[in-house]
C-alpha cells in the first residue's frame, strides 16, 4: 500500500453537540482545531503568499495569490 501522509492525527469518533446530532456543532470545534495546527505549521515551517500560489494555483484563493504576486 501507498502511503500518502507522513502523519496522521485521528480526532477520534464523537457526536454532534446538538441535541438532534445534526447540526455540525462539534465536527466544526474539532476542524477548527486541525486548522489551529495547520496555521502553528505553516508559521513554524516560513510559509509564504508565494509558497501557497505555488500550491493553490486555482479558484479564488489562487486568483488572489496570484494578483498579489504581479504587483510586486
């Protein structure tokens, strides 16, 4: 088998906060706390708007990257 990450971090198996377990209540808390992580590697690692217009080259964000990259 492939591998395709060199780290995984399992969130584990919950339930919605919600009384109803519908509304994403608690999927939402533990996204943001992957995004937490995701910010403290790219501040750790020197990422840069050039780093991410090399990975994001479509859709709105690399439009932005992009723009922001002709202007200097």
């Amino acid at each position: 088998m492939k591998q395709t990450v060199d780290v995984l971090l399992y969130m584990g198996q919950f339930e919605e906060a919600c009384p109803l377990h519908m509304a994403p209540t608690t999927s939402t808390t533990v996204m943001l706390a992957g995004d937490v992580l995701s910010v403290l590697v790219m501040e750790a690692k020197g990422f840069t708007k050039d780093d991410f217009a090399k990975r994001h080259h479509g859709g709105y964000l690399g439009q932005q990257t992009r723009n922001q990259h002709d202007e200097k």
